[in-house]
C-alpha cells in the first residue's frame, strides 16, 4: 500500500478504502478455498491499475473418475451464464482449458461505492490437471469499467495463463 499510496497523511481515506478493498478480496478469496491470490497494484501514470489472480482447486468427482471433457465444462458453464458470458473451449500450452469473459458487480465492490454501471471484467480459465479428475482454474478480475482498458487486461490474464505448464515428476 505504501507503494499505491506514499504520502500516509495526505492520502488516510484512500488508504483506508484500499485496506477495505484487500481485505474483502482476501475474505473472498478464502470463502472460495482460494489456494493462492495475487493482486496488483501497479500504477500507470500515477493511477493504480488494480488486478487479481485467485487459484482455486477442484477435486474431481469420486463416482466418476478421470478428467471431464472440457466441452461438459463449457456448457455447464453456458448454461449457468448464459449469454451474460462469453465461453469458448481453448487450447493452451498446458492443454485444453474453458475460457469464460463476464463483468460482475459484488457486494464488496457495491460496499466501496463502485457504481452499477461499472462492474468488474472477470476471466476464468478451467483447466483440467493432467492424469486425474481433478480442475485448477485461474479467475482473474480487474474493476475497469473502461473497455478499452479492460481488454488490454483481458490480453495481460490470458498471456499469464498461457504460461502455465504442468511437470511431470516420477
């Protein structure tokens, strides 16, 4: 926070809602069994640009072992979105995956005085592990309510989860 905003005194009420905004991230987070969360807080231009990578983890489904296909995936997620989302099966260097796009306007969003009007670009990658039913999926948010900037987001997440490789250890 320091780094987001230097001068203690001058900037007490943005700190404060930054602390307020962290904290309901974190408590998010670990309502969802959040494995691992990563949040930005770079600055361009003096703006903080802020971002979020939460990992979750889920077990596959004991009645039915081995991976899902991701099409099954896709269309359930079709179904519980549907046309509020943009959802498309991907091929990554990790292996196929879910993509899904929505914007969303939480109750901690709603809490700090977002507006309605601007709700936060959400994107979801649903990948299955490799030798096992198990899905790790990768949600990454960014309160933009610019589209521009949203989308030039949207790029940054997907080139971060292009990255993702699995090891293979014997």
């Amino acid at each position: 926070m320091d780094a987001a905003y230097p001068n203690r005194d001058q900037h007490a009420a943005r700190r404060h809602e930054f602390r307020q905004m962290l904290t309901a991230m974190v408590e998010s987070a670990a309502e969802r069994d959040g494995i691992e969360l990563y949040l930005s807080t770079h600055a361009v231009l003096g703006i903080p640009v802020p971002a979020s990578l939460l990992v979750t983890a889920a077990s596959g489904d004991p009645e039915h072992p081995g991976p899902l296909p991701v099409d099954t995936i896709a269309d359930s997620l079709r179904g519980a979105h549907g046309r509020a989302a943009e959802i498309d099966t991907v091929t990554l260097p990790s292996g196929p995956a879910v993509r899904c796009r929505r914007t969303e306007h939480t109750e901690e969003t709603k809490g700090l005085g977002q507006p309605e009007d601007q709700p936060n670009t959400v994107l979801d990658f649903y990948l299955p592990v490799p030798n096992s039913g198990a899905w790790l999926l990768l949600t990454f948010s960014t309160p933009m309510p610019v589209p521009e900037i949203a989308d030039a987001q949207v790029e940054m997440f997907e080139a971060i989860a292009a990255s993702l490789r699995w090891t293979y250890t014997s």
